[in-house]
C-alpha cells in the first residue's frame, strides 16, 4: 500500500493574491462530469479562489499542481485522489502543462436522490478527510474510479432515449461510492496512525476556523478551544505552514469577504456585517490592508 503523501503546508502566495473569489458552485446542476485540460474552454477553475456549495472528487489523470485547501497547501500529482465537502474554500494553482482533471460535482439533493443514506450512509461520511483533502492512488485503484465517472459522464450526457436514464445513473453513483469508501477506509486507517501532535493541533485549528472565522478572529479563542496556550499554537502553526496563525485567520476572512462581496445582493455594509465587523469603516480598512484597495474598489473591479 501506497502511504498517503506528505502535506506540503507552506502556501506561497500573499492574501492580496486571493483576487477575484467566486462561489463556482452558483446555479449548478446537481450533478456534472467534466474534465479540465489545456484544450478546456471553461478555466475558471485554475488559479480562482473558490467557496462550494456542493461536494467536489476531483482525479489528477495526467500532470499535477497544487491545491490550496482552507490555506494549506498540497501538492497533487499524476494518480491523486480529492476530495471537498461543501463551504470549503480552494484554488487550484501552478498546474503543470500538460495536466488533465477529472472532476465530478454533485449537491446534496442528488446524493438523497440516489438513495444512499437508505442503505450506509456511514461510507460517505468525510468529516475525517477534512485533515488532508487527497490521497496518492495506486494505477488500480485510480482505474476502478475513473472508469466508473466516465460510465457516469457518458451517462449524464447522452441523448439518446433511456426509460431509466435517471435509475441507472443512480446506480452507477452508488456503486461509485461503495468503491471510493472502500479506498478511503484502507487508508484512513493508515494515515490515522501516522499523525503526529503536531498535524492534530494544525487539523484541529484549521476545522475551528473553518467554523468560526467569521465571529472569531483572535489566536486566543482559537487556543482556548483546543485547551492550549496562545505561544504554543502559534508556534506550532508557524513551524507546520511557515506563515503566523494571525495571517491564516485573516486570509480566511479576505477570501470570505470576496465572495461574499462577488454577490450583487450583498452591499459593502452587509459584508462588513455579516463577517461581524463593528462597522463599514473598519471592514474597509481591514480589507484594503491586506488587498490594496478598498470593498468598493473590488466591486467595481468585478
């Protein structure tokens, strides 16, 4: 067995960097097969700061890059796995010429429509994987699942009569599932082994942040949470992602902020509100510190 490969925590880029950010998962359908390559039309999804609001599995089928997850940098190559739960932030950047993605998107609906959580919803529970988003497959078990989404791919987008078009896709999610949880608990067994206290109090702080960024944006709440000093993860998170926790935390609200501000419906003053700034005027500041310009700037801009 193939040990998972080592998480590269060290993100190289600034906050002012993170421009634009979109929520990629507007007005999508509840589910969707495609590939992303050089001959791709649709980029958008290269080097743009995304919040989802659906579930993500995404297989390197050639080339690599990086995947910046919730401000933790991985580095994916040919054979890895991803996988993203909802309201999650990522950007895929640096790939490599030459690197093809497969990527399949599916809501929360289209998984109760397939019927899973009738037989065991426990397989598709993620909550653990929220540590460390991929994993390096060996050449079998990325065949059984990259066969199984294109079957799906071919599928969804054929036009030709089926009376139960609906039924089989269904099907084949599901066995789709019962194939990727039965990787996933090989090696999540594996991996849990190895973590160190360290890795865990990293895990632990991004979840919390994660949760809680938009009310709490002091490394004090964030140590008092987890029962430890202030020095110490600060220190940790340090040693672990090469940038202070301060800087994590307000990366996290920036890239929050520029979804939140890439809705029409939200004016700057709701932003501010909703990201629990006493006011307008010190969102703005806050946002024009780490990005260069100010809310309105952005908006225009957009």
């Amino acid at each position: 067995m193939k040990n998972p490969p080592a998480l590269l925590t060290v993100p190289t880029y600034a906050i002012g960097d993170l421009m634009p950010a979109v929520n990629y998962g507007k007005n999508i359908k509840r589910f969707l097969i495609y590939d992303i390559d050089e001959s791709s039309e649709d980029k958008s999804l290269i080097n743009t700061p995304l919040k989802l609001d659906h579930f993500l599995i995404g297989l390197i089928i050639e080339g690599g890059g990086n995947i910046i997850f919730n401000m933790i940098t991985y580095t994916v190559s040919k054979n890895s796995l991803f996988i993203i739960t909802p309201n999650k932030h990522i950007t895929f950047k640096g790939q490599r010429a030459g690197s093809k993605i497969m990527i399949m998107k599916f809501t929360h609906d289209f998984l109760l429509e397939a019927g899973m959580h009738r037989r065991k919803s426990e397989i598709f529970n993620y909550a653990d994987w929220h540590d460390d988003p991929h994993l390096l497959l060996t050449d079998h078990e990325m065949k059984i699942l990259q066969t199984s989404m294109f079957s799906m791919k071919e599928n969804d987008l054929s036009e030709e009569p089926h009376y139960y078009k609906t039924e089989v896709l269904h099907h084949e999610f599901n066995v789709f599932l019962f194939e990727l949880a039965s990787i996933l608990k090989k090696y999540r067994i594996h991996h849990s082994a190895k973590t160190t206290r360290k890795e865990d109090i990293l895990n632990v702080f991004t979840k919390l942040l994660t949760i809680h960024f938009r009310e709490e944006r002091s490394v004090q709440y964030y140590a008092g949470a987890m029962f430890i000093t202030s020095n110490h993860l600060s220190k940790t998170i340090k040693e672990l992602t090469n940038k202070p926790c301060r800087d994590l935390i307000d990366a996290m609200v920036i890239i929050e902020a520029k979804v939140l501000l890439d809705n029409a419906a939200h004016s700057i003053s709701n932003v501010a509100e909703l990201l629990h700034f006493s006011d307008q005027f010190f969102f703005s500041k806050f946002f024009k510190r780490h990005t260069g310009i100010n809310p309105s700037q952005y908006k225009i801009q957009l």
